[in-house]
C-alpha cells in the first residue's frame, strides 16, 4: 500500500489565473478610447483669451455727460457776467446755487435800460422804476416787457432789428401765426379778457346758424 501510495503523482494546487487586461475584447476597447488631451496652447493665445475675459468681465463704467450744473463755478461766473438782465433773472431763480451767483444788482439793471433806449424800444417811466430790489424793479411796466421779450414779439418790430434773443438776424418765431396774432392784439389793445368776450357773443350766433342748418335740411 505504501508502495503503490508513493507512485501516485500528487499535482500542485495551481492558483487560479487571472484574465489578462489584453485578453478580453473590453479591455481592448478601453484601451482605444483614451482621452485625448488637447496641445499645449501657446503663450501668446493664452494672454489673449485672459484679456477677452478680463474685457468682458471688467468694462469700464460710463462716465456722465457733463451739464451745465456740472461745469465749474468759475465757468458759470464767466457765463453769468455776459447775461443781460432779463437772462441773469431767469438763471439766477433756477438754483439755489445760480441764486447765491448770479448778480441782478442796479448796474445790470441801469444797462439793459440803457440797451433798450439805444434800440428804440419801449422803456419803463424814470419816476415808476424802482431799483432797489427785483421785486419792486419787475413791477408793472417792467413785467410787461420781459413778456413781450421772452414771447419774441418785440423781435423784427422795425427793419433790421433782428431777434433780440439769440442775436440773430432774423427770428423765426416772430413770424410764427401765433406771435403775429399776439402782435396784433397788443398793437390794437386788446386783451384776453376782450377776446374771451367776443367768442362768448359767437356762441349763440354760431348755435342759431347750425338750428337754422338743421331745420331746413329735416
């Protein structure tokens, strides 16, 4: 038994072997689709694609567009000493700031007087006109005639006059139909009040003419 025990060929225990990663067809296919990396870009594309970014995230805000309120005081001191009267009024009353600026004192007053004489036009009475102050100075007369200033009726009133406003040789608003009507009324000295009356009176004449219309057409 022992004899016939030693003749038998005993076999080694053999470790279970592994698939090769080549061996199977998914591997292979793994293998194949590695990820393919992209070529180094060069160093100058990469500071043009950083100074894109940096354009679209870092734009520069929009500066203001400057206005006349904006402009420094010593701009509006220069711009206020060549104004005439009725201007330097309107700007001086604009602000707070343009009301502390702007002077209306009795020399600007006594020039645009003087002005209005040289050019033959209509001036305020020496005992009415009060240069004191701009309240008592702009009353009656006065106030009358700023209107017709700012309104361009005294603009083209005699033949080579011009626009008193912007200097200019002819003025388009004065030969407007409205300034001209404004014109005519003020020459023939009637007021608003006149011309509120007499539409008032065409009213019934203008409601009996449309019953009379009305009346022979039914």
């Amino acid at each position: 038994m022992q004899s016939s025990s030693s003749l038998i060929l005993r076999r080694r225990p053999t470790a279970a072997r592994t698939p090769s990663p080549t061996s199977s067809p998914r591997a292979a296919t793994t293998q194949l689709q590695k990820p393919i990396t992209p070529d180094p870009v060069p160093w100058e594309d990469r500071e043009r694609e950083e100074d894109k970014n940096e354009a679209v995230t870092f734009r520069p805000r929009r500066r203001p567009r400057p206005t006349f309120t904006t402009l420094p005081v010593e701009i509006h001191l220069l711009i206020a000493h060549h104004l005439i009267y009725p201007d330097a009024l309107s700007l001086k009353h604009t602000s707070r700031h343009f009301y502390q600026l702007v002077d209306t004192g009795v020399r600007l007053k006594v020039e645009w007087l003087v002005e209005r004489r040289l050019l033959h036009l209509e001036c305020p009475s020496d005992r009415r006109c009060d240069l004191g102050s701009d309240l008592r100075f702009c009353r009656g007369s006065v106030k009358l005639l700023m209107q017709r200033r700012r309104e361009h009726i005294e603009c083209e009133s005699r033949p080579g006059l011009g626009c008193l406003i912007y200097g200019t040789r002819t003025c388009p608003h004065a030969r407007k139909l409205r300034t001209r009507i404004k014109k005519w009324m003020r020459a023939h000295e009637i007021d608003r009040t006149h011309w509120m009356l007499l539409l008032a009176s065409l009213v019934p004449l203008l409601v009996g003419w449309m019953w009379i219309v009305g009346v022979m057409m039914f």
